[in-house]
C-alpha cells in the first residue's frame, strides 16, 4: 500500500477546490457558529449553576462529560439500539427496561 502523505491531501484538496481552513468565509462561519453555541450555552436552565462552580468541581464537570461522551460512542451505539430493535416491536418506555442491566454496568452509572 502506497504511503500517502499531509503534502499530498493538501495537494488533492486544492486541486479538488477545497477550502482551506484559513479561507475567510470559512473562519467567518466558524466564528459565527462558536458564537451561537457561547449563545445557546447561555440561555440553559444551568447557566447560572455552571458560572458559579469552584475549579473542583468545574473539573468534575468536565471528568464526567467526557465519560458520558465515551459511553455515547462505545456503548449506546446503533449497532445496540438495531439489535433491540430486531427482538420485536419496540414501543414507548421500552428500552430503559431493555437498556438497564447494560446501563448499570456503565462508569456514569457508577459514579
């Protein structure tokens, strides 16, 4: 298999059109879109909450967001919900019961 290399993804991406990261319109997008979500942080109920938090705790925060953002890529997976899903019709209210013994096996369940 033929090694590719930085230098020559950067070269199909400008020959393909590509925008590069530092094209304007592409920053103004990306500034514009950092904005709406500083936006949006600031107008959940816990915004007040989460200003007034020790560095402890801020930490704790941030140790338990990343875990559940682990959990939500390894193990609430689709592969998961399908292989619930092909057992039977699935209705309302179903999977906290089909999803428990899995769930409280978890680390965020733990803590």
């Amino acid at each position: 298999m033929e090694d590719l290399r930085i230098e020559d993804d950067e070269e199909w991406a400008q020959q393909e059109g590509v925008p590069s990261f530092a094209e304007p319109f592409l920053q103004r997008y990306l500034q514009g879109r950092n904005a709406l979500v500083a936006q949006e942080k600031k107008q959940r109920s816990d915004h007040g909450f989460r200003e007034t938090l020790s560095p402890m705790a801020a930490e704790a925060c941030a140790i338990v967001s990343q875990i559940r953002f682990q959990e939500q890529q390894t193990i609430w997976t689709k592969e998961y919900e399908d292989s619930i899903a092909e057992e039977g019709d699935v209705f309302p209210g179903m999977m906290f019961g089909k999803a428990k013994e899995r769930m409280e096996k978890t680390k965020l369940w733990n803590i």
